[in-house]
C-alpha cells in the first residue's frame, strides 16, 4: 500500500484559490483526492479548480466558495460538499485573516475581533460542522494551517500570532475529544512563504533581509513546500499521529547561532 494515497477520499480546503491552501489542494489531488476549492471569490476558485480538473480529469476538483467570516457560508459549504461528493474525508482549515500590521498597541476592536473571529471561531465552526461525519465512521483527519508566528513574539503581527497560537489549542483539544472515534487533528505551522497574504513582509526588503540572516535555509519558502505535510497528515502514513505541530520553516524558529 502506497502510505501517501488519498484515493477515494474528498478534501476540503478553505482559502484554496491562491497561495498555500491551492498548493496543498493540488498536491491532494495528485494523490487521488477529490477537492473542493473554497474562498471567498468564485472566479478565482474556478480558475484553481479548472487547472486541477485539466490535469486529473472532470470532476476532481469542484468550487464551493465560502467566506469564512459567515457561520451559515461555512454551513453551505459542508452541505454542498456532501452533496456532490457524498463525503468529507480531509478538512484543511487554511483561510485566514491578518487586516492589521503595527504594534498592538495600535490595533482597533473591530481588527482584532476579525483576526479572532476568522482565524480561530470560523475553524471551531467549520470543523464542528465537519467531524460528526468523520466520527460516525470512525475515521478522518482535520488539518489546521497555523504558523510560527504562534510560537515567536512580533510587533507588526502580534494579534496574528494569538489566534495562531490559539489554533494550536484548538488542534490539542480536539484531538483529545476526536481521538477514541479514530479522527486526527493536527497543525501545520508554516514560516515566511512567498504568498499574497503575506506579501507585506516578504515585498519589504529589510524585513526579508532580517528574515533569512537568521534562518539556516537563507530564504523563505514556497507554497508548494507545505503542501507535502499536508498530504502526509491527511493520508495513512500519519495515522498514529494527533494533536501535534508539524513546524515547516526553513528553521527559522531554531535561529542560526555562533
């Protein structure tokens, strides 16, 4: 048995148009899933779906847009799921919010209630709306993208960095209830990628310099670099494995010592 094989299972990934959700959902169909792509623009999850779809054949990838933001989007995104796919095997909880860069100290309510809201509520929603299913059949794996921000400090992104350290919790929690019914919870934190969402770092070139002096690898990553953990904690290889983090930074967090 080829450990790594997703066939006959149905992936949903949430902020798959673009960056490191779309990289991990074409990576998952590579394996044999089949893929709903979810983000808040149809058009832009429509061309996604269409690349993977030309590649693996009609019927691979399907576009259910959702924004995370809204309980009932997320509701019609489980429904719909089912509805075409008949299952969730895999739920990859990748979308994410970061609408304020600066000391917290600076940051309004209504900024720190989104990052909140959509980067740990919208996860408890989604993944509550999800893993009933997978604990009926006693089998499924929820994979949340956190980061390493949630394990640093920072004073451009600290309120980001709280609701990723919250994911880890999260993750923790539910693979506590979720274990006995054989369902897996993990994160996935990722370092610096060269995506849109975090454009605002990497674009900046004393931010990017600071970045890869203290980082063994010297660079920061690619999408495609944290999709092969994804695939891994969603297939069989990973089934003993539940409420960890799996650190993908170039070892960033580990620094570059004397």
């Amino acid at each position: 048995m080829n450990q790594f094989d997703l066939t006959g299972k149905v992936a949903v990934i949430t902020g798959s148009s673009r960056g490191i959700g779309r990289a991990i959902a074409e990576a998952m169909a590579d394996h044999g899933a089949r893929v709903v792509i979810s983000s808040r623009k149809a058009e832009a999850c429509a061309e996604a779906a269409d690349a993977i779809n030309a590649r693996h054949g009609h019927g691979t990838a399907i576009v259910v847009p959702a924004n995370i933001s809204s309980k009932e989007a997320l509701q019609a995104l489980a429904d719909e799921t089912r509805r075409q796919f008949g299952r969730i095997d895999i739920l990859v909880c990748n979308a994410a919010s970061n609408p304020y860069y600066g000391p917290m100290a600076g940051i309004s309510d209504d900024q720190f209630r989104k990052i909140l809201d959509n980067n740990i509520v919208a996860n408890h929603w989604l993944i509550s709306m999800v893993a009933p299913e997978m604990v009926e059949r006693g089998e499924g794996s929820i994979i949340i993208i956190s980061s390493i921000g949630g394990l640093t400090s920072s004073t451009m992104i600290g309120a980001y960095n709280i609701s990723k350290a919250a994911d880890f919790q999260l993750a923790r929690n539910l693979a506590a209830e979720f274990g006995p019914a054989g369902v897996r919870v993990n994160c996935i934190a990722p370092g610096l990628i060269r995506t849109d969402f975090a454009r605002a770092l990497w674009e900046n070139p004393d931010t990017l310099k600071a970045v890869t002096r203290t980082t063994p690898m010297r660079r920061i990553g690619e999408p495609h670099e944290i999709a092969g953990a994804a695939v891994f904690l969603a297939s069989p290889a990973s089934t003993f494995m539940t409420g960890q983090t799996i650190v993908v930074d170039g070892g960033s967090t580990i620094g570059v010592g004397l």
